[in-house]
C-alpha cells in the first residue's frame, strides 16, 4: 500500500510553480505533472473584477482567486486512495 502524503499544512503555499529553462511551463507541486492544467477566468460573482482557476487534470488540485476572497490554494491527497483503501 502506497502511503498518503497529507495535504500541505501552509494554505499560503502555492500548488502550481513555473518549470523549465524558458520558464514556459507549470508544475503540480503536489504530483509533479507538467502542463496538465485547466485555466479559466470568469466575470467575478461578486460583480467587479475577474474571478480565476488553475486546476491539475491529474490530481485535481485548484487554486483560485476572486476579489472578495483573494488567493486560495486547495491540493489534493497525492497518491489518491484506491477503493479497497476506504473504509
């Protein structure tokens, strides 16, 4: 059985970081999948500004920004549980 690695204890520490010589590329930090990304930015629910996601298409990690919230990060368990691991 593989051990869960927790999420990060800092909810200041970012999901996503910028990776290669160029510096064109992002990385997961939680599972180290490059360029595996969703980005999407919408009109704020708040009814000013931009609200913005990022999430990693392998482990499903997000971090998000709205004008009323700021910036969130929400890793997810890396390595997933398999479903003979719940209980």
């Amino acid at each position: 059985m593989i051990p869960l690695i927790p999420p990060r204890s800092d909810p200041d520490e970012p999901v996503f970081s910028v990776c290669g010589s160029d510096g064109a590329s992002i990385r997961c930090e939680i599972c180290g999948a490059v360029d595996e990304i969703d980005a999407d930015e919408m009109p704020s629910m708040a009814g000013y500004g931009e609200d913005t996601y990022v999430r990693c298409t392998r482990c499903g990690s997000v971090e998000t920004t709205d004008p009323v919230f700021g910036w969130s990060a929400k890793p997810a368990t890396w390595p997933p549980r398999s479903e003979h691991d719940h209980p």
